[in-house]
C-alpha cells in the first residue's frame, strides 16, 4: 500500500513540475493532457489488474497517451499577419498587410 501511494505521489508531482513550466498553448494542453490521461490510467489499471503493477503501468501509458493528444489537437494560431484598415465611408475591416507590415502605407520609408 505504501509503495502504491509513494509511486503516485511521484507521478503527480513529476507532472505538475513539468506542467508548470510550460509556456505555449501546446505544452500547457500536453501537460493537461498527461494529468488527466495519467490519473485515468491508474483507475483503468487498478480495475483491470488488481495489483500495483497495474496501477503504474496504466499511469504511465495513460501520461503519455493523453500528452500526445494534448499536444496534437493544440489549436493552430493564425499564420498570417493581419492589419486592420478604413475604408473612406468610415467602415474598417481587416485584411493581410500590405507590404512588410506597414498597414496601408505599404512599409515604405
């Protein structure tokens, strides 16, 4: 029982500390992913097998199962530089960016 609680005591604080040094969206969502995916593991294993062996080795295969779909479904952020414009009747829109980003002066000097 012991050996059961230190080894999840480990693995939860193993992926908090890697959690919490993420900065992009993407290793935030991987390390979200590897909790809930690592804690649903455990309970997969402990149910299945009954043992503690069991119990780890579905956390594990769940915190890695679960970084990997936290880390692909990331949503893309927008590739393409967008510049708001006016048009002359006062309406704005938005549009790619003329130029190197120079909005509707084009980036000239």
């Amino acid at each position: 029982m012991k050996f059961r609680l230190a080894a999840i005591a480990a693995s939860a604080l193993l992926a908090v500390s890697v959690a919490g040094c993420s900065t992009s969206e993407q290793n935030v969502r991987g390390g979200t992913g590897a909790l809930i995916g690592g804690g649903l593991g455990a309970i997969a294993g402990q149910a299945l097998g009954h043992d503690t062996k069991s119990t780890v080795v579905g956390a594990a295969g769940g915190a890695l199962l679960g970084a990997a779909i936290g880390t692909v479904t990331t949503p893309q952020g927008q590739t393409q530089n967008l510049c708001r414009y006016q048009r002359r009747d006062g309406s704005i829109y938005t549009a790619p960016c003329e130029g190197s980003g120079g909005g509707a002066y084009g980036g000239g000097y």
